[in-house]
C-alpha cells in the first residue's frame, strides 16, 4: 500500500526500482536516496552495472527490514553466449578463451535445453572472482584486480525453475528462478562447461524479488525527476514483509514494545511476525514463541519518526 505523505514526515519505506544499465546498485541507491531526502538507504541485492531490473531500495527505518527482503526468491531473464570465456563471466571482462565456431554450431536448442536439467534443485557453484565475495578479509574483486588469482569456496544454491525462452545460436536466453546469492554468470559458464564449450553471461535482468515484480518498479530518471510522485508509491514497511504473519497490538502493548517490555502472542505461528498498530503500522518484529512472552528482534517508529 501506498499513500501521499505529509511535508516533513520521515522517509521511511521500501522503493521498487528498475535500475539501468550501467550505473553500481550503490549509485542508485545513493541517487534515489539523494532526490527523496531519506536519511539513511540499503538494497536487498546487488545487481552488477551491466545487469538491470529490478532493486529493491529501503529508506529510513525499513533499512532493518533488508535481512528478511534480502532473503526472497528471485527471478532473472538472462542470455548466455556459448563460445566465449571471459574474466568476468560476463560481456564486461577480457576475452580469455574461444572455441572454434564449428564446435560451438553444434549446439542448437534441443542440445542446450537438455543441459538444464543437470542445473535444477540443489547445486553447488564457484561466484566468479570478480564478485563481493570476501575471502580472507578482502573482497574478490579486489584481489582480482592486484591481480591475485584467489578461488572463491564452493557454495550451494537453489535453481527453483530452469527454463530455456530463446534461442538464436550460439545465444540462448534462459529464465532463472533461484535463492539468493546464486550467480547467474557463474550459471551461465557452468552451462557452457557441461555442453563442452566456454560461455559468458551477455545480458541480465532481474524480473523479481518476491514478492515484488519489476513491473512495479519505477526508473531512476522517472525518480529524479519526480520525487514527490516517488515517494507516493513508497511502500509502508509494515507492506513490505507483509509475507510474515501479522498481530493486531492493544495500546498497551504497543507501548510495551516501543519500550522494550515482551508480550506474549499465542494467536501468532511461531516465528517471525509483525506486531502492527491499530492503524496497520509495522510497532516492530518479534519471534513469537506461543503462550511464552516473544522476542523483539526490530522496534520501529517513535522516537520522532513514524514508520508509516
């Protein structure tokens, strides 16, 4: 849900934007928070500069909400071009690989459709080196360019869907349904590999976080040229996680809450839930622990500053 807000509110909610191509997911961040004036800023996922879709930007107190955004399903549309290895695993790095145009026309749809099953459920894949991945301390990418050539430890991922939406050899455009910190280009190099061939990521975007769909989402220009009309569709933090179960709070208990005092709430599943106002504004997020009093985890508003 979003509303208009009144002069002098605080900024405090969640943005959908369709970031561009080009600019880090840190620049946007810094330009959406620079043109609405919020005081503080994070995204839920960082998507590279040559990558565009969806980013899911926090404001002011919703910045405490990223762990649980960050967590979400997402969903990319990505073309992978078969006969190329890069540095970067994408279009952006130095070509350090190529295969003989012949070995790579032997791969059409058909053959290329039947690598993705190999590549659903649970897998395990290396991020690329030139990634944020930190080992040791130091952040790949970094090393990467001191030139250092430092593996990255195998992680595991989940692709949900695999699917294969066009195919004009030796490019092939997949759709991507996967858990966080999976890496499509790293995806896309394993795919080559299983066929026999290099391959590097050419084009990415995000489609989706759940729940949230970049249809929804605004442009950085539109934003910059707009802010009032942004900030009209700032999703409400409590709108936001509104995937988490929810609790209807008394006066006296959202008191309770904005001082630090546990309540109990046996009407709520256990786990994660949203302690609401009776306005429907996020008070904070607690683990509900049945008849026993729940942990706080977040307080939200106050202070001077609504959460709303």
């Amino acid at each position: 849900m979003s509303r208009r807000r009144k002069a002098g509110e605080a900024i405090d909610g969640v943005l959908l934007v369709d970031k561009p191509q080009g600019p880090t997911s840190f620049t946007v961040v810094k330009r959406v928070q620079r043109a609405l004036g919020a005081q503080r800023a994070g995204h839920t996922g960082t998507l590279d500069p040559m990558a565009t879709g969806l980013l899911v930007i926090c404001l002011g107190q919703a910045t405490r909400l990223v762990p649980y955004l960050m967590a979400a399903t997402k969903r990319y549309r990505g073309t992978v071009r078969l006969g190329i290895a890069t540095t970067t695993l994408d279009a952006e790095g130095d070509v350090v690989r190529e295969d003989a145009p012949e070995q790579v026309a032997q791969v059409d749809a058909d053959a290329f459709a039947a690598a993705l099953p190999g590549f659903t459920g649970l897998i395990e894949q290396r991020p690329p080196a030139f990634s944020a991945i930190k080992v040791d301390g130091q952040r790949l990418h970094a090393l990467a360019r001191a030139g250092e050539e430092v593996e990255a430890p195998l992680r595991t991922v989940t692709i949900e869907s695999l699917r294969l939406v066009g195919a004009a050899p030796p490019d092939f455009e997949i759709d991507v349904t996967c858990s966080k910190g999976t890496y499509i280009r790293s995806l896309a190099a394993d795919l080559a590999g299983a066929l026999g061939l290099a391959g590097h990521l050419v084009a990415l975007r995000r489609l989706g976080s759940a729940p949230f769909s970049v249809d929804d989402g605004l442009s950085l220009d539109a934003i910059e040229a707009d802010p009032a009309a942004a900030l009209a569709r700032l999703l409400r933090p409590a709108d936001a996680v509104a995937f988490l179960p929810g609790v209807a709070l008394t006066p006296a208990e959202v008191d309770h809450l904005r001082h630090g005092r546990r309540c109990a709430f046996p009407s709520a599943p256990p786990g994660v839930a949203r302690a609401l106002d009776a306005e429907g504004r996020l008070v904070a997020l607690v683990e509900a622990r049945g008849s026993e009093p729940a942990d706080i985890i977040r307080v939200f508003g106050g202070g001077g500053s609504r959460a709303d």
